[in-house]
C-alpha cells in the first residue's frame, strides 16, 4: 500500500498536480463546508438499531474507503462490451488490469482534494492510496470517522440472521469534493443476504431414498432424475453433460462466500459418496480467506455447501476456489473490524494476476435493488464490468422473492427487484422447477432495474418480448422497462439435495439454479482454455446472440409476488426471452459446440 506521505511527495515533485493550499478555493474559508451526500429514512426491511451494545467508539476500528470518481466509465463499459461480444475484432482480448486502471484512472485533483482535506482533519497520518489508486483508505477509529462525515454509527441487527453491523443512515462531505468522489463505505449499505431461501425438508441420511412427493414438479421424466429430488446426476442428463467424460483440470472455478458461510470438506466428501456423476471426480476445493474471512472446518453453512457441493459434482476435476469473505461481525465485542465484504472481495479479486484469476465465478448473494445506495451498485457493477474485460464469466442468483416481496417503494406500489441480479455486466440466473415440462419456479426473481439502463446486448430480445407479451400489459406501471431486464437465463431451483452437518436436506433458491448453471460455464471455459482460446469472460452479449440457440427455452410456468400489494403480480413464461426465466436453461453439448466454434 502507498503510504499518505510517498504520495504527496509524489504530487509536490509533479508541480502541476498539487495546488498552493493559499490559493486552493476549498481552503478560501479556511474550512471545507460539507453537505449531507447520502441519507436513508429508515434502514433497511429487517434490520433494526441493536440498542442492547453498548459501543465504545474511541476503541472501536474502522477501515473506511473513500471512493475517487473514476474517469471514462462509459468509454471502458462500451470496451467490456466489445471484448465479449463474437464477431467483433477484439472478442476475447481479454485486459490487464493496469490497463483498465491507466484508462479509469481518477483525476490527480480527486486524490489531491481528499488528501487536503483530511490533512486539514488531522488524519492524513492514518490515510493510504489503495494499491489501484483508486480509492484512499482509513483505518482509524469509530469516533473519528464520525466527526470526519458527520455521521453517526450504530448498531444494526438483522431480525432474521442475527448479522450484526455498524452503519449509518446518513453522511456528509466536503461540497469541494462533488465530482471527485462517489461513495464512501462502510456508511449506508447494510450487504447482501445469502439467497437459499428455503430448507423444505431436512430428512437423516438413512431415509433418503424416501422421495418428497409433495415437491414443486415431477422430475422423473429425465434419466437420472426421481423422486422429485434434485441430484447431480439429474442435472448432468437434464442440461446435457452426463457424456462428457474428459477429465478437464484446466482452469479455476470460483465461488463466493459471505456472512460467515463456511463450506466443509467433510460434508463435501459425504455428499459425493452418493451422489458424484462421474467416478473420476475430484472431491476437494481449496478455501482461500479475503478480507479477515476464515476456513473453518466447523460451523457448516447451507448457503456454502450447497454452492460447494453441486459446483464440484458438475466442474468435476476442474479446480475450485472458495472465497470465504470476512467483514461481518468481527468488530462485536473484540472492536477490531468494520470492513464491507462485497466491495473488498470484488477489489481483491481485480488484484490478482491473471492466472490466479478465476475463470467463472458464482455468486448466490444479493438483496433488493432499491435498499442498496445508488453509489454503491453502481461501483460495484463497475467492479464486475472489469473482472468481465479481465476474463471472468460471473453468474449471479435472481433471487427469491418473484417479482417482489414487499413491492412499495417510498411509498409507491412497484415489482422490486435484486441487485447485483441488476447489474448489466453479470449474467443473472433465475429459478426453474420440474422437468416434464421444465417450467418457470414461482418465486425465481425477474424484472427490471430502476438504476441500470437496458443494455444494447439485450435490447432486441427484451424490445420483442414487450410488444409480444400479451400479459405484462397490465402490470405496466409498476415496473421500469427502460431498465437492464433480467435474468439472462436460468436453471432448476427446487429440492437440491445437499449434504449439511452429515446429514441431507433439501433445498430451493435461485442459490440453487446459480452454481449448477455456473459449473456448466466453467466446463466451457476450460475446455475454451485447454484447446488454447480465452475463456468465454462476461457472457452476456454471446448468450443474448450466438449462443440462444444452444440454451433450452423455458416457455411453461410464472414467477409471482407482490402478495397482498398488487393482485396477481407475475410474469409468464413464453416463448424466447421473458422475465421469468430468461433465454433458457443450459444443452452443455450444445452450448460446448458454439463455445467452441466462437472465436
Ligand atoms: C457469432 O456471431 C457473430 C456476430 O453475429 C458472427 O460474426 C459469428 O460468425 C458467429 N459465430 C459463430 C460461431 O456462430
Ligand atoms: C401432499 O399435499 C397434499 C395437500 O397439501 C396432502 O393432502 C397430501 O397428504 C400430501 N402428500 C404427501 C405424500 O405428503
Ligand atoms: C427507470 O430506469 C431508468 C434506467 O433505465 C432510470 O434512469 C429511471 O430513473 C428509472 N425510473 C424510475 C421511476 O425509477
């Protein structure tokens, strides 16, 4: 990390960067006069302030990031694009990341404004240049931070996991500082909840013949696939990779991992026992700790095993890398660590070099787009639009909640929808249940962001699908179909039978559909990367064009929502692009010929 002080020796030996401190306007009053930049009303739906803590702030750590307005986003976007767009001439040519950070550096005045200012606050000593340059970074403590932003810090509970964090529902800068810097964290954005949803059944090992009849959708009709559980061996007939017998160690498969989750090897291990495809499967993953997060062998998490255990099964000998990313918690009781995970993770992984870059990555996290500060998705949908253009393919669950759950926003009725499932530079999986027909899962998330503009890649399937649809109509004004629609594509969701504490349970979420699908992707790309292309990167503009045809278009079945606020909230499944299920769920065979014969 470049230290404060190597940088404004820096700046003072470049003359033209640094301005006089006499002659620079933001010290004319001898102040930096600040306004509030962000303030929730409340938090968000089902945090509350913990009044029980008793918090010493003077003690209390924090690392906070001051994030400097990037320059040419738009520009870089349109590049991320092209790489990952077939036919065009730098399809594939995939970038540095010193590249991408030479053309979004920020302005030298950005760093240079937030470094008077906090010099003029006493605490250029405990402030840092991240290695990117990007942001500049505190570690101080809670009391300071508060004078600095003019913030207050509480503790927040969450009422159904118990995740605690400090946060605070509004903050202030200096008014110098509008157009140098666009978010500051941890502040207002509370993070992301894990997506399984449910656990339908939790039945002991020995029982595990007994099917759940009562299940979503019958799925008998594929081989491989009875009783209406969802298995590996199911989905590797149902999507299409059940002959595929290459032993591929090619690659890297990376899963994320979040709120202390942790994957457990044993369990791993249990759970091949009897449900592995392929007999020549590894059966390990190796854990990598991010941003304080730990390996642990114990406390086993749904969330992680389920992402662990159906990744492995599909990616087979493929490597797999679970990320277990901290920042949640830690400052409870020992007061050491506030970091927000989500930001971290992503800036961690554009830190490594390409080889130790994954090439698919699975994210099962995510919460409703209209809690999230506007200034925090859209850095971290900047983030995910360079892992994109370094070479990652990152697929994101839809979420759970159908077309909403609360849907009332500031008062006003709408379908909500999840973010990062919003974000244009991922690929978002939505849920699917049953097999005979393969239809649209209920509460599989789709809809329409309110803060991402509709991507050029999608906008002939979504322009098609609304003047099609014959039953969005009515539903019209309560979604923005100007808006990045989603999701991209989809996959089953229903009964996954995983392996937790030793015993077997099931479950459902779009947690389910995300890591099935992405192991698909990382069979792509490491049979791509074996035969000597790149890997496929972000996926969406070949999705949306060469490769519609290899995915198995879901045309049964509607998500819902909105229960109680908007009467039958939904949208259909139907043929091409919708809503509900995207372009389709995954033909491998299909999907690896194109893969193949693409550039
Ligand atoms: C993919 O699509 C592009 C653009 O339409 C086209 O130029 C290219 O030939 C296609 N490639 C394959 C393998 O279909
Ligand atoms: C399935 O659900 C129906 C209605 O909820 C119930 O009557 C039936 O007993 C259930 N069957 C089983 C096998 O649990
Ligand atoms: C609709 O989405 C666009 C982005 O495409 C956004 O700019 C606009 O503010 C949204 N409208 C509302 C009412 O949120």
């Amino acid at each position: 990390m470049v230290s404060f002080k190597s940088i404004l020796a820096v700046l003072a030996a470049s003359s033209s960067c640094l301005a006089s401190p006499l002659t620079n306007p933001a010290r004319r009053d001898g102040d930096f006069k600040s306004s509030v930049v962000e303030s929730l009303s409340g938090p968000p739906l089902g945090w509350a302030k913990d009044e029980s803590l008793k918090l010493n702030k003077e003690d209390m750590k924090i690392s906070l990031r001051i994030h400097l307005v990037q320059q040419d986003m738009d520009k870089f976007h349109e590049l991320a694009i092209n790489i990952a767009t077939p036919g065009h001439d730098l399809y594939g040519s995939h970038l540095s990341q010193h590249v991408i950070d030479a053309m979004i550096a920020p302005k030298d005045e950005s760093k240079d404004l937030v470094m008077q200012w906090l010099e003029s606050e006493g605490m250029s000593d405990e402030a840092s240049l991240s290695p990117r340059l990007d942001s500049v970074l505190i570690q101080t403590t809670v009391d300071k931070i508060e004078k600095l932003l003019k913030a207050e810090y509480s503790a927040f509970i969450h009422a159904t996991t118990g995740d605690e964090v400090l946060r605070t529902l509004e903050y202030s800068l200096p008014d110098v500082l509008k157009g140098h810097v666009d978010m500051v964290q941890p502040t207002t954005f509370f993070g992301l909840r894990a997506l399984k949803s449910t656990i339908s059944a939790v039945r002991p090992v020995s029982q595990k013949q007994q099917p759940d009849l009562n299940s979503t959708g019958p799925v008998s009709a594929v081989t491989g696939c009875s009783g209406g559980q969802i298995t590996p061996t199911c989905l590797a007939h149902l999507y299409n990779f059940a002959s595929s017998t290459s032993t591929q160690t090619t690659g890297k498969f990376g899963i994320a991992g979040f709120l202390e989750q942790y994957a457990i090897k044993s369990d791993l291990s249990t759970f091949l026992d009897s449900y592995a495809v392929f007999s020549n499967e590894d059966t390990s993953f190796t854990c990598t700790a991010v941003n304080g997060g730990s390996c642990t062998s114990s406390t086993a998490g749904d969330e992680a095993n389920l992402d662990v255990q159906y990744g492995r099964a599909i990616a087979k000998s493929i490597p797999i890398t679970f990320y277990s990313v901290g920042g949640l918690g830690e400052w409870v009781g020992s007061g050491t660590n506030t970091n927000e995970p989500y930001q971290e993770f992503l800036t961690y992984l554009l830190g490594l070099t390409d080889a130790n870059l994954p090439n698919t990555l699975s994210i099962s996290y995510g919460d409703d787009e209209a809690t999230v500060p506007n200034s925090y998705a859209t850095n971290a949908c900047n983030l995910f639009s360079q892992l994109g253009a370094r070479g990652v393919s990152i697929l994101v669950a839809a979420g759970d909640s159908g077309v909403g759950d609360t849907c009332t926003v500031d008062g006003t009725k709408q379908f909500t929808t999840a973010f990062p499932a919003s974000c244009p530079f991922v690929t978002t999986v939505g849920g699917t249940t049953g097999t005979s027909p393969e239809s649209a899962w209920t509460d599989g998330g789709g809809g329409f962001s309110n803060l991402f503009a509709r991507p050029s890649y999608q906008s002939s399937a979504v322009s098609s699908w609304l003047s099609t649809d014959t039953t969005h109509t009515s539903f019209s004004k309560y979604f923005n179909s100007s808006g990045r629609a989603y999701p991209d594509v989809a996959a089953q969701a229903t009964d996954f039978v995983i392996v937790v504490g030793g015993e077997e349970e099931e479950v459902d979420g779009t947690s389910c559909a995300t890591p099935t699908f992405a192991g698909v992707v990382q069979l792509l790309n490491s049979a791509r990367i074996a035969s000597g292309k790149a890997g496929l990167g972000f996926l969406n503009p070949w999705l949306y064009g060469n490769a519609t045809s290899a995915l198995t278009d879901i045309s049964s079945g509607k998500i819902t929502g909105c229960s109680g606020v908007i009467t039958s909230a939904g949208f259909d499944a139907v043929t091409g692009w919708d809503p509900a299920t995207g372009l389709g769920t995954p033909n491998y065979a299909k999907l690896l010929t194109i893969a193949q014969d693409t550039a």
